[in-house]
C-alpha cells in the first residue's frame, strides 16, 4: 500500500498556502466540498500515515504493543494537549469523544432526590438524553432547562443565565447539588458562549459546571484552564485539532478528581472505595477502559486515535500554529457566511460576529410550516452530497430553517460560492415537494 504522505520528508517542505492548494494535505474526494467539519473532523494525510502505522505496529506484536509499547506515548499526548490547554497532565485523560467524556462525569455524581441538573435548549441530543434519564432512574434528580434564543449578545446570554440560576425554580435545599452542563461551542447552532463568564457565576451561585467543549480544541484559541477554573471540561480531538477520530480530552482538576470513582465503562484497575488510600488511580483506569480484557487489563481499545494527537500537534505546528490555522478559518466564516446569506437571500443569525469563530449559521429559504422527518432528513442530504457534492449541517431553529458552516484550512470564499446555488437548487426543489405533500 502506498503511504499516504512521507512523513520524513514531509515537514522539511514548506506548507502550502490555505484554501485550495491545502486540499493537497488531506484524502478527500477532490470532487467534493467539505464545508461540515465540525461534525466529523477531518485529518490530514499525515495523522492518517501516522496512525496506520501506529496500527501496523500493534498487529505486529499485539503482546509488546498492549503490555509495554504505548504508555509513554500515550502520557505525552496528554501532555502535549495539557500543555494546550492550560492544565496539568494528571488533570487530563483521554476519551473516545465528548459524550463518553460528559458520561463519565454526569454518572459519577452522588445524585440524591432534589438535585437540579441544568441543560439548555440547544445542549447537543446525546448530552440532554443522558441528563434526561439519570431523571429517570431513582433518585430521580430535576432536569431544568435554560433557553437560549438568538440573536443574543454575549453580555444578555450572561445576564439572563445568572437570573435562571436565581429563580425560584431553580433553588434546592441546603443539602442538594446543582449540576450546569454548558456548551463553550454550542453545535447547532454553530456558536460561541461565554463559557467562562458561566463557569464564574455557576461558582457564585454554589452549582458544580460540566464544560462541553466538543468543539473548543483546534477551533477556540488561548484556553486556559487553569484561569477559567471550570469543574469538569471535555473536548474532541478529532473535530478540529486534526486527530483521527474518536479521541477527545478529559478534563479533571485535581480539586475536583475525588468525584470520579471509576471509568465508563468500569476499567479493572477500578479499586474499590473502601481499599483506596489517598487520590483516586484515574491515569490507571483510564489507561484501561475496555469491555473485553486481556489476563494483565490492558484495554483492547485502539490506541491508534489518542497516539495520532502528537502527530496532529505536529503537524498544526509545521502549519504555522494555533493562531494562523484560526486567524484564516475564522475570517473565512465571517465573509462566507456573508457571502451565502447574500446569495440566498438571507441573513446571518449572528450579526456582529461576536458568537461566531470557525463556524457561521446562515438562514435556509425553506418554509416554515416544513417539519423535520426523517424522509427529509435522508432526502435533502442525499441531495446535497450525491447531486451536488457538497454538504453543510441543516437544522430548525427558533422558527427558521438554518445552514452551519464549518471552515476549515482547505475552504476557500469560491467553496461558498458553490456551496450558495446548491442550497438555493435544493430548498426549490424541497420547498416543491413540501407543497405536493410529500413532507
């Protein structure tokens, strides 16, 4: 087989400039525009050829990989994100992806009868599922959640959040618990909060913050975990740091690690409460999460994807860094998104661009009375992607149908430019069919 790209070779280049002449760096279908990275990530021709070798090194001796082959790899890409992130190593572990990571924390807590659990309207599905049945379950805790109705500025979203929090209906007993589960980057729609203005009042207010961060690494620059002092903090490495997916990173302060008592699932490094003396062994148990083990517990997972973090960090490097890789995206969402509403015939749902960073939401000309389903789900993607190879997140939202476009170094104005006719196509032809009542 062919390597994908000469990593020995490869970083002694020069990079490319962004737009099309970076496409040269992935393994994408040059036929295709990719304007959805937000939802899958995609990595580079390098972290693939690093990963497939990763993986040709476990098959060729399973037994030295799994017993003694990873470890010190595996502890410098904690590292290396740590350092990333503004954190300590001990404080951070890798996951398969962000919901694993919010499931670990969310199904550690102590719940008790009375205990509030905070989401928001526009908390990713998977998240307010898995608040949604911890209510469920005894002791039944009291899912509440928070409206977020854009427009809004940043400073409102902080206003009307602290007054939430103050209502009547959000109060327990002095010996309660409050749980806020936060998005930094909300996924639909694409847009920035203030997460750490939250992070700040929920520390007022005597309520324990949950940072779904899902989309923060690679994409929010300067983090600083460390300063913003969140309780708990999960973000995907393969969404936009450019690792092979599924890898996300753990956050877990030192203050807060008596909270976590075991892995999800539960690793066979778990020690029971009452054997343990001193801090909880999390770097063991997350070293060895697995559903089936082998005689020394050493997981069965693939390691391929967290190992492939030190070459994605590399590689972002090589690009020029966090700031240029960003600076480029960033701007690119702003006069796409400007450039789509323009040819659409709508408008951005962020006016100022305040909430906007590597993702910008732009209004559908769909009709309102059009409900979701999923015969339309399959029909208008099967429009987008196989008609006209393109393809960017659709959604409803506050009574209008949007578009979230994600942007990424190998995007350029010209893929919005063709992105613009091939919504305007299939909103004609969808709006068509909705009218024949056949959605």
């Amino acid at each position: 087989m062919a390597p994908f790209v000469d990593l020995k070779t490869l970083y002694s280049q020069s990079p490319p400039s962004f737009g099309k002449e970076a496409l040269q760096l992935f393994a994408m279908d040059p036929k295709y525009i990719n304007l959805n990275n937000g939802s899958y990530g995609t990595p580079p021709k390098a972290v693939l050829q690093y990963a497939f070798e990763v993986s040709q090194e476990i098959e060729s001796n399973p037994e030295r990989f799994h017993r003694f082959g990873y470890q010190d790899r595996l502890n410098e890409a904690r590292s290396q994100v740590a350092s990333l992130i503004g954190a300590q190593t001990d404080e951070c572990y890798l996951v398969a992806n962000a919901t694993a990571g919010i499931n670990t924390v969310m199904r550690n807590f102590s719940w008790d009868k009375d205990d509030i659990i905070f989401t928001f309207n526009t908390s990713y599905s998977a998240i307010s599922s898995t608040a949604t049945y911890l209510s469920d379950v005894p002791p039944h805790p009291k899912v509440l959640r928070f409206q977020l109705n854009f427009p809004l500025t940043q400073e409102e979203i902080v206003q009307q959040f602290k007054a939430f929090l103050q209502s009547p209906e959000a109060k327990v007993g002095p010996n309660n618990k409050r749980v806020a589960v936060i998005d930094s980057i909300i996924s639909n729609p694409g847009a920035l909060l203030p997460w750490k203005e939250l992070t700040k009042i929920c520390k007022e207010e005597s309520v324990w913050s949950v940072i779904d961060a899902a989309h923060s690494i690679g994409q929010e620059l300067d983090i600083n975990l460390s300063e913003a002092q969140p309780d708990f903090w999960v973000s995907n490495c393969h969404k936009w740091l450019y690792a092979k997916r599924g890898c996300a990173v753990l956050y877990i302060p030192f203050r807060n690690q008596h909270v976590i008592k075991t892995t999800v699932p539960t690793s066979n490094y778990y020690i029971p409460l009452a054997q343990r003396n001193g801090k909880p062994n999390l770097a063991e148990q997350f070293e060895f999460i697995s559903v089936s083990t082998v005689s020394t517990g050493v997981g069965t997972i693939d390691f391929a994807p967290y190992l492939s973090v030190l070459e994605a960090l590399k590689f972002r490097k090589w690009l020029g860094g966090e700031h240029k890789i960003n600076e480029y995206c960033h701007d690119l969402a702003l006069k796409g998104g400007r450039r789509l509403a323009e040819i659409l015939g709508t408008q951005v749902m962020d006016l100022d661009g305040s909430l906007t960073v590597n993702m910008v939401n732009v209004e559908l000309p769909l009709p309102l009375t059009l409900k979701w389903s999923q015969q339309l789900y399959e029909k208008l993607n099967s429009k987008l992607i196989e008609e006209h190879h393109t393809y960017s997140a659709w959604y409803f939202y506050n009574g209008k149908w949007w578009t979230r476009v994600s942007c990424e170094i190998f995007n350029d104005l010209e893929d919005f430019e063709n992105l613009g006719p091939a919504w305007l196509q299939v909103t004609k032809e969808i709006t068509k069919e909705h009218e024949e009542g056949k959605f």
